[in-house]
C-alpha cells in the first residue's frame, strides 16, 4: 500500500505529494476498462512522449524511438501476431483457471480480454532503441528504454487515458519489425495499448510492504521499524533468507510444519517437541538450543501463524511480547515455490537484551553479529530444505531455474 505520508509528513514536500502518490500507486494494467470506442488524439500521446523523454538515458544520448499505430489493419495484423506469440497461450490458460479461483484468474482473465481486442484499441505504442543488447551484461540498453516507458504510461494515468505493459509480442519480433519497417539494429522494448480509461477509479494493488523486501547494510538484513540510522534492538531488525524450488507448495509445507527440521541444519537449534497437540495457532511446542556464548538453553515457542502450505510461524517466549518471531512462508511461483523464512528480534527481553543490558554502547555491534549468525543458520536450513526436496522429487541440484 501507498505510504500516509501527507497528513504527518516531518519535511515540506514541493509536490501535492496525495496527489502525486496516487497517480504512482494506481497506475495499473488497464485492459479490460480501456475504452475501444473513443479515439485518442495524437497530441496526446506526443505529450506522454515528451513528458517519457525526461527519463534518463545512457550517455544522455537520445536513442529511444516510439512507434505510434492507428491504421486498422496495421493493428489487426499485429494483434494476430500478439496472439499467435503467446496471446492464444493466454487464453487457454485463462479458460483452464476461469471459475476456480486460482490466485491469477484475475490477470489471466483480464490478459485474455487484452489478447482478444487488441486490434480495437485506439493505438498501439511499440516502445523502441536503437541498438541491440550485447549480451555483456552491462548496462546501456534496456535501462534507457523501460524508465521513460514506464513515464509514459504514468503521463497516460494523469491524463485519463491507461494502458498495459506487454511483452508477448516479442516472441515474433521478427515479423513485427517486417510488418513495421524496423530496420535491423533497433530493438523492441514494450508493446502499449492505449486508450481512455472507463471510469478512473484504480486502486493499490496487493505488495508486500517495503520493509518486507528491502535490506538494510547487508544482503537479508531488515528492519521492522527503524528509528535511525544503525539498527538497535527497538528497531525490530532481522532477517530474511529465501530460496526458490522446483516443485509446488504442497511439496515444501511438510518440511517447513516439521519442527524438529531446522534442527538438521543449523548450529543453535538443537530440536524440539510439542507440547500442546495440535499444530494450530495458539499451540506451543519447546525449543531446545545451545551455543557457545551461553550454553544450553530451551524456549517455549507460541504458533502465531498456521496456514496449509502458506505459512508456519511462531513467536518465542511470550506470544504478545516475543524474544524472536520466525516465520516460513511459501510464495507460489510459475511452477515453482519461493521458499521465504524471516526472524525478527524482540521486541520482547531475552538473552540479547541481557547482554545489550551489561554493554549498552556495543548494541549495534551485538544486533549485527545476531543477524550474521542468524542469517547462515536459516540459509543452510532454507537450502537444505530445497535439496531434500529436490532430492526426493529426483531433481538435479545442480541446475536450476531463477525465477521472478
Ligand atoms: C516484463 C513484463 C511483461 C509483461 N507482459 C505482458 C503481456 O505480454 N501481456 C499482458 O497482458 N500483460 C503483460 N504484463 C503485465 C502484467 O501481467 C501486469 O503487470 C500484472 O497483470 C499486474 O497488473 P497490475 O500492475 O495492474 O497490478 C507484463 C508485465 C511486465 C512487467
């Protein structure tokens, strides 16, 4: 969600910043609401371009070209070839999914409309560069296209007009550039239907929060509620590992609901058992743990979270006011499963806040190296889980897929 910034903002902002968060928050893929009926006067979108043109460019040179099409059988020809790249994959997947209540009937019903009527809508913007990407993995190319793109489509937003980020185009990007007359050395970027929107009344969508995704000082380092600028144990700082593998949720969740799992990988947890019945919400099971610093040590931990094949998390000590809360959770991905776990300090004592107790001006340096340990704890166990999993699905550790 959109920060709420303007009621209790501490700085003055040289913007209409509720204004301006909502065009940045709304700007959504508009497909099944553009209207195919009115037209949309070139001016218009020369405006979106220049506005578009602001965003920076590699070099400062200007290399970004912007194919505007109108002409019915222009259209009519390219949506053919949108269709026949992916956007008949589209549809099928979507009449697989429709009535069930999958997690991506929604895109998928709204991509099928899209793939259906592109020849309707009033224009067609082919965002293009020249130049060809030289596979070199440096920047250049693609990071000069996609920011002033995406400016375009903000500029549309603001105007009344909406559109949708496609890329499927580009799987016939050959017979794209024949029926456009792209010469060689351009490349294709992004394919934006534009047209007026029905009605302008866009919400946020669903994102994980900001402090969810975002590291502070080092890789998988969060921070709940930062206070300032090093994280202190009021900060809520913690950590984050993830791992993304082959094989469905349903494959993942008995591993991550097995509480004496983690305890095959990591140095400081030393196993558990439960000592309510039931793994539900408001169970508790008893953690046992050793390391080095101080010896044994056993915990009570509280299931705070118990969701099928999603999520399995658990406060220790004190339910309400926690030493530590842990959390697996398990992000469905295109035929994949992002396996994520999360701990996050306090806020409630523990053994930590005792020691911070005995030496207050070295809190940040105990945080950190809490975190660091933490952090290759929970990454063996996160990797391990994978390599049973792979192992017992007969996969190849070896090779794997990155998703996104
Ligand atoms: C790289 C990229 C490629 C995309 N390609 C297509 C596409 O070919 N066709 C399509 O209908 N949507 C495409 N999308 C749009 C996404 O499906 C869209 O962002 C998603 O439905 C979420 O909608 P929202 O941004 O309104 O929340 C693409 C988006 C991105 C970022």
């Amino acid at each position: 969600m959109p920060p709420d910034h303007p009621a209790d903002a501490p700085f003055n902002t040289p913007f209409d910043i509720g204004e301006t968060d909502r065009l940045l928050s709304t700007t959504r893929a508009v497909r099944r609401r553009l209207n195919l009926e009115q037209p949309v006067p070139p001016q218009v979108i020369l405006d979106c371009i220049d506005l578009a043109e602001q965003a920076p460019t590699g070099g400062n040179q200007s290399s970004r070209r912007w194919l505007v099409i109108r002409d019915s059988d222009t259209k009519a020809a390219l949506a053919e070839l949108y269709r026949e790249a992916g956007g008949n994959w589209i549809s099928d997947a979507y009449q697989q999914v429709e009535g069930t209540g999958h997690h991506n009937e929604k895109a998928l019903r709204s991509a099928d409309h899209l793939a259906r009527n592109l020849e309707h809508v009033p224009a067609i913007v082919l965002v293009t560069i020249h130049g060809e990407h030289d596979g070199s993995g440096r920047p250049g190319l693609f990071d000069s296209v996609v920011q002033a793109a995406w400016t375009f489509c903000l500029a549309l937003r603001s105007r009344g007009l909406g559109s949708a980020w496609t890329t499927i185009h580009l799987g016939a990007a050959d017979r794209v550039a024949e029926l456009l007359g792209i010469p060689d050395g351009v490349s294709q970027i992004v394919l934006l239907p534009v047209a007026w929107t029905i009605g302008d009344d866009f919400s946020p969508a669903e994102r994980r929060p900001a402090n969810d995704i975002t590291w502070f000082d080092h890789w998988g380092h969060t921070i709940e509620r930062p206070t300032g600028e090093a994280p202190i144990h009021a900060d809520g700082a913690g950590v984050t590992v993830e791992v993304d593998i082959d094989a469905p949720p349903s494959a993942v969740w008995p591993y991550i609901s097995d509480i004496e799992l983690p305890a095959r990988f990591s140095d400081e947890f030393q196993g558990a058992e439960w000592i309510s019945a039931e793994p539900a919400v408001g169970a508790t099971f008893l953690g046992r743990n050793r390391n080095e610093r101080m010896g044994d040590w056993e915990v009570t931990c509280h299931i705070v979270g118990y969701e099928h094949e999603r999520v399995f998390a658990w406060n220790s000590v004190d339910p309400d006011q926690p030493a530590a809360q842990w959390r697996f959770e398990l992000i469905p991905l295109a035929g994949a499963t992002r396996l994520r776990f999360d701990m996050v300090l306090g806020p409630g004592p523990s053994g930590l806040t005792s020691l911070i107790d005995t030496m207050p001006d070295k809190e940040q340096k105990i945080i950190t190296n809490r975190q660091l340990s933490q952090t290759a704890n929970m990454r063996r166990c996160v990797e391990g889980i994978r390599d049973l999993v792979d192992s017992e699905r007969g996969g190849n550790a070896g090779e794997r897929e990155t998703h996104q």
